[in-house]
C-alpha cells in the first residue's frame, strides 16, 4: 500500500496574503514598514521584473529590518504573530489540512516564508512538517542572512524528499498557488492550484 502524503505551499494556498510584509508590520510597525520598502524601492521593482534574485531581495529585506535581534525576541515574536494573526489562515484550507492529518496522512507545510513565523500557526503537526526558509544565527543573534537557500520553486523539493519514503511508496497531493509552487507540483501525483479561494 503507498503511503498517502500531503504538502501545502502556506503563503496565498493556506494564507489570504503573503506574510513577509505583514509579519513586519507587526514586529515594527506601519511608519518603519514603509519607510524600510522605499529604501528598497529599485531592488524590488528588479525583482517584479526577473532582473533581480527572489530569494536575495527578500534577504536584503529582511536583513534591513531584523539583523541583531536576539533568537528569543524574535520565537517571542513569531508566535505572537501567528496567535494574533490566525484570521490570516483560510478555513477551508485548514479543514483540509487537519482532515489529512487525521487519516493519516503524512502532512507538511511547506513554504518560502521564514520557518520561524509559519510553525507557530500550526500547533498540530509533528515537529519537522513544517518546512521553511531559515535564518542564520550567531552568537543567539541574527545575523540577517539565510541559513539554506529560500524555499521557493526546486528548493521546496530538495528540502521535502529526504523527509518522505521514495516516491514510488508514496502517493503524493500537493497544494500551491503560485509559480513558486511549479517544482513541487511536478514532484506529485495529483495537484490542486489555488483550492481554497472563494468567488
């Protein structure tokens, strides 16, 4: 019998928005939220127009606003977050995702968003089912650089395969809502591209 696995992309699949800029809204506030995205204005419109990395502009971002912070402000935070920001959690995704898990099924998350900030929103899962981009840290501070690569299109694959059974023994269903969702799309027997949305 093949072994029945489930994978959520989190940010737009389980999520009505992406959380990088709401997250740091609710660690720095509205005024430093802006004042940090113009700043960084020409690097993100390179980013909407592919001339510039992904992944090193959401670094570059993130790093502006958290390097320095001390890993226990920063747990502190990412879980006050997620408590505070559940509304953020689509319902019929979430119903979903918890109807895997009590069959069975072997169930992760997995996202480009930082690790940190996604574990708390889902309490249920077993430790290493949720499967994000993570930070450096030395020193208990962090140093505003990612520790792997951003979990985004190939990277979400590489990170997922070593934690399931071959692929052959498994059968996989994956959900996604994006570009960034493609790799793990074609990783999986059966897919769902932006299931949760309501007209």
């Amino acid at each position: 019998m093949s072994i029945n696995v489930s994978l959520f992309d989190f940010d737009g699949t389980l999520t009505t928005r992406d959380t990088l800029l709401a997250f740091i809204r609710f660690a720095k506030g509205r005024r430093r939220l802006l004042c940090g995205l113009l700043l960084h204005l020409p690097m993100l419109l390179s980013m909407k127009l592919h001339l510039y990395p992904n992944g090193r502009a959401k670094e570059r971002l993130f790093s502006f606003f958290f390097a320095g912070t001390t890993v226990a402000q920063f747990r502190q935070l990412c879980i006050a977050f997620a408590r505070e920001h559940r509304h953020l959690l689509r319902p019929q995704g979430l119903e979903t995702l918890e109807k895997a898990q009590s069959e069975g099924q072997m169930v992760f998350v997995v996202s480009a968003s930082i690790e940190t900030w996604v574990r708390p929103f889902f309490p249920q899962l077993p430790e290493g089912h949720v499967v994000g981009t993570q930070v450096e840290v030395i020193n208990g501070r962090l140093t505003g650089r990612f520790a792997t690569p951003n979990c985004y299109g190939p990277e979400k694959v590489r990170r997922i395969q070593p934690l399931l059974p071959p692929r052959h023994e498994c059968h996989i269903t994956a959900y996604g809502d994006s570009r960034g969702d493609q790799e793990m799309f074609n990783y999986a027997h059966q897919t769902f591209f932006q299931p949760f949305r309501t007209r």
